[in-house]
C-alpha cells in the first residue's frame, strides 16, 4: 500500500485511503519511515485509482483518471467492472 500495476498499457494505482486532493497535489501522504528516496510522490498520474478507506461505493473522474471505491464486504459491497479500453463501467455502482 500503495501498489501501481500496469494492464494492457492502463495504469492501475492500488490505495487503501484516497482522496483527490493526493492527486492533484500528486502526493499519497507522509511514511512513517525515512527513506532515502521519497515513494509516495506520484511520479506518473494514475487512469485508475481503487482505493476502499470510506467503505462506501463510488465511480467518479478527476480530469483523465478515474476514482473506484467499491465498498466493503463487511457493509455493502458493489464490484466495479471497467471496460479497460474506454474506462466505461456499470452504472448501478453509483445508483
């Protein structure tokens, strides 16, 4: 935490706690250890964010990424599936 994988050419960033000021600021937060290199700093802007830390399921853009929570299993979960080509996805996630 935090991960950034990469699937036919879409940059996935994987967070628990996410919000979009870390994006626009392009920084995930202060570590708890020191490091010689700084690997919170978003060096490549994420196409999608999954993160969980509210539980509450959402979809929403910011500019060109797109933002996924999709709940929890504990209270309500809702899978989000994108379309990784359009970055589409199934609309009863935000209903």
């Amino acid at each position: 935490n935090p991960s950034m994988i990469e699937i036919n050419g879409v940059k996935i960033l994987l967070v628990h706690k996410f919000d979009v000021d870390m994006l626009k600021k392009r920084y995930l937060g202060k570590s708890k250890l020191i490091l010689p290199n700084d690997y919170l700093v978003l060096d490549e802007i994420p196409d999608i964010v999954h993160c969980g830390h509210t539980h509450i399921p959402e979809v929403k853009n910011y500019k060109s990424t797109t933002i996924v929570n999709s709940g929890s299993l504990l209270s309500e979960f809702k899978p989000v599936v994108i379309d990784l080509s359009d970055r589409t996805f199934n609309q009863e996630v935000i209903q």
